[in-house]
C-alpha cells in the first residue's frame, strides 16, 4: 500500500522577521537623518527676494545688454542700431559689428554707461534694461551700479536674436525690484 502525504493546505508561510529587521533599521536612519538636517537647517537664515513690478511716472533709459555687452539704446542709438518705421512701430536692428562697454568697461570713468549714470536724476529717471540670455553677468553689474547711485532699475529677458520693437501703443516700461 501507498503511504499517504500530508495533505497541502494551499498556503505557503515563511518566516519575514529579518525584511521587517531591515525596513525598520532603514526608516529610523532615515528619520535620524531628517531630524540632524532639520536642525543644522534651523540655525541659517534664507531670504528669497522676490521681484515686484510696479508702474512709475518716471523717464526711463533704456540699454540692450547683448553679447555680454552693455548697449544704450535711449542715448545714441544710431550708433548701434539700424533705425526703421514699421506698421506705427520704432524698429532697432543691432548693427552686427558695433561693440558695446564689457563688464569692466561700465564701471570706468570715461565710459558711456558711467556718463549716464552720473548725469541720472533718480528722483525722475530710471534704468530699463532689455537683457539677452548670453548677457545675464553684465546685466547684474549694471544693475548693481545703478542701485548704488539709489537709480530703479526695471528689466526684461528677451530671446537673442529678438529685434527691438517700440510703439506708441505698446506696455509701458516699469521698475522691477
């Protein structure tokens, strides 16, 4: 005669102690690492400023900063643009081979920018800066000059090879802070 088996109960068990060791072992690592970065993050102070854009009655000068260099655009623009009239619109080309004040060029005496600078009221004018994306580290130290000489700045990013139109009918220009 056949010998019977046991009979199968259709589950299968197995002991899961040491994966519950391991999953408790990583959380409390885990929970150790977010209290020791809570509390060495406690003690710095962040501060996040956050542009405001606001309308003024104020005059504003505008420059192009392009090529990583600073273009005045209000101030002898025939210089560095070619000038055209367009469906009630100021048209501004760059001519291709006028150069513009480098980085430490606009903190110098003689130059354009820093003529302007000092001949800036900034209780009527301010600076409007129309700024390409190769031209962001200029943009800052002009930025940084202005705000020195107590001059509002106001400022927009514009893709580089974007052509300068103004109109009559167009957004007015604003201080950003």
């Amino acid at each position: 005669m056949r010998r019977r088996g046991k009979k199968s109960t259709g589950s299968f068990s197995f002991n899961i102690d040491s994966l519950m060791d391991i999953v408790t072992n990583i959380v409390g690592m885990l929970v150790i690492i977010g209290i020791i970065s809570s509390l060495s993050l406690r003690s710095k102070d962040f501060v996040f400023e956050t542009p405001m854009v606001y309308e003024t009655e104020k005059a504003s000068i505008i420059f192009e900063c392009r090529n990583n260099q600073l273009f005045p655009v209000s101030q002898n623009a025939e210089t560095f643009y070619y000038r055209t009239y367009a469906a009630y619109q100021e048209v501004l080309i760059p001519v291709p081979e006028a150069q513009g004040e480098s980085i430490a060029e606009i903190s110098q005496p003689g130059s354009i920018f820093y003529k302007i600078l000092n001949q800036t009221d900034p209780q009527k004018q301010f600076f409007y800066f129309i700024v390409r994306s190769d031209s962001y580290d200029i943009f800052r130290e002009a930025r940084k000059l202005a705000w020195e000489k107590n001059i509002e700045v106001g400022w927009t990013p514009k893709p580089k090879d974007e052509i300068i139109l103004f109109s009559p009918y167009g957004e007015r220009t604003k201080v950003v802070d």
